[in-house]
C-alpha cells in the first residue's frame, strides 16, 4: 500500500464517531455526493488476485402452475360453482365438493397465462386462488 494512503487510513482510525459524521458531511459537500443512496452489494467470491464474480447459476423459471381455489365466501358459493363448471368440465356435485372443500386444486400443470386467466375468472367471481 502506497504510504500515503496508509496514513491517511491509521487518522481515519483515530477518529471519533462524531468526527467521522463530520468528515462523511464534508467529504458530501466538496465532492457532490450523497452517501445516503444506498447501492445494491453484489457479492463476489475471493479465489486469488484479481478473481472476478463467480457466474450465478441460472435460476429455471417456473412453466408449469398449479390454481388453488382457497378461499370461497358463503354469499358466493354459486357463482364459484358455476365458474369452477366452467372451468373444469366436472358435473356438479363433483364442482360442488371442491367448493364445498376448499383448498383445492382446480388446474393442474398450466402455464402461466392459463393460471392467470383463471384467476381472475374465480376472483371475479368471489373467490381467492393461490397459483404454485
């Protein structure tokens, strides 16, 4: 390390708290920054001199989803059914049981626009769904 810079750090050592606020609100004024923006850390992996970041492993997306019907309110049971009908092509005490059962899966293994359009076709309807 360059002498310099060393003893600059051993009077930074020395400081106070109150003296290092100081010097971090002078160190703003001269230079035109702002020390309160806080930037993201990206964390990097030391092997050796020099080492750069080690690659993230890719994160697979999900492509496949699950629809859960969870939640059903008693003044909406109908329209759920009817929805869940719709949906599943099950007769009606098949439709009635899941809504009668909650939770249950209504859709299974359906992309993400499907699960969405589901969803939104069961909270129109009343009801809440969770998508896995």
């Amino acid at each position: 390390m360059v002498e310099k810079i060393a003893n600059i750090i051993e009077q930074l050592k020395s400081l106070t708290l109150l003296e290092a606020a100081d010097l971090v609100k002078e160190i703003e004024k001269t230079f035109g920054i702002d020390t309160s923006v806080s930037v993201p850390s990206i964390p990097v992996i030391a092997t050796g001199p020099l080492s750069t970041p080690a690659p993230a492993e890719a994160v697979e997306e999900q492509t496949s989803f699950n629809v859960t019907l969870s939640e059903v309110p008693a003044d909406k049971k109908i329209a759920i059914l009817k929805v869940v009908r719709a949906l599943t092509g099950l007769g009606l005490k098949e439709s009635k049981d899941i809504v009668e059962n909650v939770p249950k899966i209504i859709k299974e293994g359906v992309t993400k626009e499907e699960s969405e359009k589901i969803k939104k076709e069961l909270e129109e309807a009343g009801g809440k769904v969770k998508i896995q």
